[in-house]
C-alpha cells in the first residue's frame, strides 16, 4: 500500500431493501408513490435515503396506488408502497385494476417484525388474532406473483417477480417483515432473460398468417392497447407501414397508433357508433387483432362480429390463425418477423377518420353535448396526455380525432370511478415535459379529489376538466329510473378545490356558456400555470355513445 493513501473500505452489503429498490432503479422506476407507515418506515427510509430513487407522497393509499398506475402507463413500470394491512387493503383495489389493464406495479408493503409475527402478539393493523399472513392472501389474487422477503430468499425472489411482473404486464406483490427489511442481504441472483420464442411456432406462425394475408382479398389491423403496455408501439407501426394495410382502433385501445395518418380507417364500436367502419372491418377477409381485448366496452356492448375463422389474434405470448392456437409466440418477435415478410398493399384506405365535426354554440348559449366535445377535442394538441375517466365524458372524447403523439387513457376495463384524477398525478410524474389534460365527471372526481393538490406540491401544471352534470350521468342512462337518487350527488364548489387543496397561482373557472367556456379554454391554452375548470351542463347532456349505451342496455348486459 502507499504511504499516504487509505486503506479499501469494503463496502457493507446492500440491505433486503436496498437491494430491491436498487433493481427496481435498474428497470427504469425512479419514482415510489406511496403513504409512509410504521411497519413500512424501513423502506420509507431506504427509498429517501437512496439516491435515484424519489418518494412521492400521496393523500391516501388508493390514489397513491392509482398514481402508480398512471406512471406505469408512460413509463412501462412503476413502484408503490404502503404500510400493512390498513394501508396495502386500501391500494388493493388499485391493484387489482392495474391486474385486469395489464399494468406492472411493484406493491411494496411493510409487516411487523419477525418476533412479533412468531408471538402471534396482538398489534395495531392487524385483526387481533395473531394471523400475520391474511393480506397476502388477500392480495394474490390480485397480482401475477407475490413474495414475502428474506436474506436468504431476496436475490432470487426478486429477479423472479421482475420477471413474473414484465413477462405478464401485471402487478407484484412484495412484503418486507421490518426487521428483515434491514438485514444484509445473503444471497446472489442473475436477472432472468426475457421470454422468447419456440422458433419451429414462430415460423408456423408467421407463415400462416403470411398466407392468410395474401389470400384475403380485404384485410385490416385492429392494434391494442396490450402491445403498448409491452412497449411495442412503433414495432405495431412498422408492420402496418410494410403492410400497408389500413387500421381502426377500438374503444380501450384508442391511441394506440397516431390517428393522423392515411391508415387509419377511424373507430370501430360494434353497431354502435361509425357504421362505415363497422362494415368494413367486418366485412374484411382478414382482421389482425393485435393486443386486443374483446370486452364489453371495447365491442360496442358485444355488438360487434369478428368471424373466428377470418381473424388473426396477436397476443403477448402466443398468436391465432383462425382456429389455430401458436404457443410460445412472442409479440415482438411476430410482429418482426412479419414487418419484414408481409407483402404490401398498395391501396387507398377505404375510409375517412371522422371527426366530432364543428364548434356548435356561442356567447351565453348552454354547454351542450354538441358543443362541449368538439371544444375539447380542439383542445387537445400534439403529445398531450389525455387522461379520461369511466363515464359520458370518455365516451364523448374517445371519438375526438386526435393529434399525433398524443396519448389517450381509460381504465376501459376494470372501470373504476376516481381513478384518473390521481393517474393523471402519476402520468404527470412520468413525463413531467408533456402536457397532461385530466378529463372527470365530477361524481368520478369526488372519489380522489385530494390528489389535485400533489400537482402542486410538486409544480406540475395540468389541465383538468371537471364535467358537472348533476350527478351520475352514464348510470341515469344505464339504471331503470334516471331519477332515481342513488344518482345523485352533494354539489360541490369544484372550482374552489385548488385554492383549498393548496394550488396558488392556478386559473380557475365555472362555465356555463359557450362563451365563458371559450374564455376558460383561451386562458388554459397558456401554459405558464395550470388550469382547473368546472364545465357545468345541463342533467342530460351525453356524448352519442353513452345515448347509444342507453339504447343498447339488453346487449350490454347479455340479457
Ligand atoms: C369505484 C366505482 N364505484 C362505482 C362505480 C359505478 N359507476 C360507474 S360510472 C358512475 C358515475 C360516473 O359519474 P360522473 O363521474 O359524474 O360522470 P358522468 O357519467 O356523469 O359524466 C358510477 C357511480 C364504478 N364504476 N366504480
């Protein structure tokens, strides 16, 4: 050794924690949404005390959970963590959506200590009988993989939920007893490889689609919102640019490629809504279905028909040709594969994208539906991040031709009320560059409000819309008697919410004209602060597809 220099520190090993955050860095989670905890406090303080990693704090559990899941919409995965029991049951029904949308968030949970868990000792966050291991239970059903960590264990264990969480696009579960959190960790892991490909059912496959696509005399692509959840956007684009094939999107999947582009054909909602695209698509000799979910709001109430035997069905790990299931198919491999096989089309897309047509109304004209959507629809620019919640106001905004690079959200699927207001928090988290507009019934809005006040907090500037219609209007629309007052909800002052929740230096405004409605929008165009604006319509004032749920009860319900 020379003179002078010191000697080499080893460096003390990571702790169970530590080790875990460390990972998560290196899948791209720089961010943990949570609400901090006794039991949780020994990840609270690694996860403040790590450097690449930044604690954001929530109002509560389900928003923080909710949060997450915006996040992980931009930016792939996304980290939550809460304490036991009182505060993980409060996310679990977060989660639970994150499940059923294919969103991959890491719930980090705290739990009391080893000691205590082996005394059966009866502690707060508990149910007083000494069972340490219910809420795990609870939460299994609800995510692909689930651990409760160790020394021994940690190394594996979480390369195994990386790889469970990416390889399904759904949310892990990992506990951390409070003693244990702060043990070294004994144990090494290589992270696991990516799944891949049988390569004798990939060429089965492509080429049976191949086939299948030269023979059709029409085809057209449906891509989804499952090939973005797996980060395969552009790969969706290449193939439709070598095919040359035009495409239309479905309800859930909106935004999945740019709507300004000669391909694409418009929305396709069953009988529902554009019937030119509708007859198209169905008429087609070849539908390629990639990433998509044939659910009830996706197919106009299952009004739509897609024929089995014409449809190709591109799923994360396997694909269909007709009645032919290819296992241990790839998406990203497929489409590859087929981007470089496909024989292009020269044609011209059969159809137009419709638009919501023109701004109706002005000066002290009422905001009706006709005015209010194409307003909003002439709002939205270019790489925005449209956040739309379950209700008539997604249904109206989903028919918006948007502007490329914008991204439109919807928790389609599991359609859980108050979920957009705080994921337009956690998207605004992932991508603090891109404009993000919050589009909210008010009655969806009651649910998570508070969260409007993190955007403060942390200096984001979105633009939120919060639609009054006196109450819950898609279940008027939907229940047997409108009036009924299950329906119906506490007025709030809505537009005073961001000066009470902290939000100085907000615009702010209530509409109830065209007119004040255009002022309002003028302002919130400038983005040097953000904008909160009450949109105040009349009880009735639905978007055509919520009328045209309305109508269509009996399918939607199968009755
Ligand atoms: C957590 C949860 N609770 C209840 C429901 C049932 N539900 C679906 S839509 C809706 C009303 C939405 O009302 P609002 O946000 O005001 O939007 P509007 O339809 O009036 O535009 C309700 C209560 C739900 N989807 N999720």
């Amino acid at each position: 050794m020379r003179q002078g220099s010191t000697p080499a520190v080893k460096a003390a090993p990571k702790t169970v924690v530590q080790h875990v955050l460390e990972r998560l860095k290196t899948i791209g989670i720089s961010e943990v949404f949570g609400v901090a905890g006794d039991f949780a406090f020994p990840i609270e303080d690694a996860i403040v005390k790590s450097s690449g990693i930044e604690w954001v704090g929530c109002c509560n559990e389900l928003n923080a959970a909710y949060a997450a899941d915006g996040y992980a919409r931009i930016h792939g995965v996304a980290a939550l963590n809460t304490t036991y029991g009182v505060g993980e049951l409060s996310a679990i029904g977060a989660i639970a959506g994150a499940y059923a949308e294919h969103v991959p968030v890491f719930h980090l949970t705290g739990m009391p200590n080893m000691p205590t868990q082996a005394a059966h000792a009866v502690v707060h966050h508990t149910l007083g009988n000494g069972e340490f291991d219910l809420f795990r239970k609870m939460a299994e059903p609800v995510v692909c993989a689930s651990a409760i960590l160790t020394p021994q264990n940690v190394a594996h264990e979480t390369e195994r939920l990386i790889a469970e969480a990416l390889y399904h696009r759904r949310p892990v579960y990992m506990a951390f007893p409070a003693d244990v959190a702060e043990q070294p960790t004994l144990s090494k892991a290589q992270p696991l490889d990516p799944p891949t490909s049988d390569p004798a059912s990939l060429q089965e496959a492509s080429d049976a689609i191949v086939e299948m696509l030269k023979k059709a005399r029409t085809a057209c692509v449906l891509p989804g919102v499952l090939a973005v959840r797996a980060g395969l956007r552009q790969p969706v684009q290449s193939f439709i640019d070598a095919s040359g094939l035009p495409f239309a999107t479905m309800f859930g999947d909106k935004s999945t490629l740019d709507e300004r582009q000669p391909a694409y054909i418009g929305m396709y909602d069953g009988r529902l809504m554009d019937e030119a695209v509708r007859e198209f698509v169905e008429s087609c000799d070849c539908v390629v279905l990639i990433g998509i979910l044939l659910s009830d709001f996706n197919t106009g109430a299952f009004t739509s028909h897609l024929d089995q035997e014409r449809t190709i069905d591109i799923r994360h790990h396997r694909v269909r040709v007709g009645s032919r299931v290819y296992p241990n198919v790839q998406m990203t491999d497929i489409l590859a594969e087929l981007t470089l096989r496909v024989t292009k089309r020269h044609q011209e897309p059969p159809i137009r994208p419709a638009s919501l047509g023109p701004i109706k109304g002005a000066g002290s004209d009422p905001i009706t539906a006709e005015a209010l959507y194409p307003r909003w629809a002439n709002f939205i620019e270019p790489n925005d991040i449209l956040i739309t919640e379950t209700g008539t106001s997604s249904m109206g905004l989903a028919f918006s031709l948007l502007p490329n690079g914008t991204t439109f959200h919807n928790q389609t699927l599991w359609g859980a009320i108050g979920w957009a207001t705080p994921a337009a928090f956690g998207a605004a988290v992932a991508a603090p560059d891109r404009r993000v507009v919050l589009v909210t019934g008010e009655g969806s809005h009651q649910l998570t409000a508070q969260e409007v006040s993190q955007f403060c907090r942390r200096g984001l500037k979105p633009v939120v819309f919060v639609l009054n219609n006196s109450g819950y209007l898609i279940e008027r629309l939907l229940c047997k008697n409108p009036d009924f007052a299950y329906n119906d909800l506490a007025q709030w002052r809505y537009s005073e919410l961001p000066h009470a929740l902290g939000c100085d230096g907000w615009f702010t405004a209530r509409v109830t004209t065209c007119g004040e409605f255009d002022e309002a929008l003028k302002a919130a165009r400038q983005k040097d602060r953000a904008a909160y604006i009450e949109v105040v319509t009349e009880k009735y004032a639905a978007s055509p597809l919520a009328q045209k749920y309305h109508e269509s009860v009996a399918t939607l319900y199968h009755q």
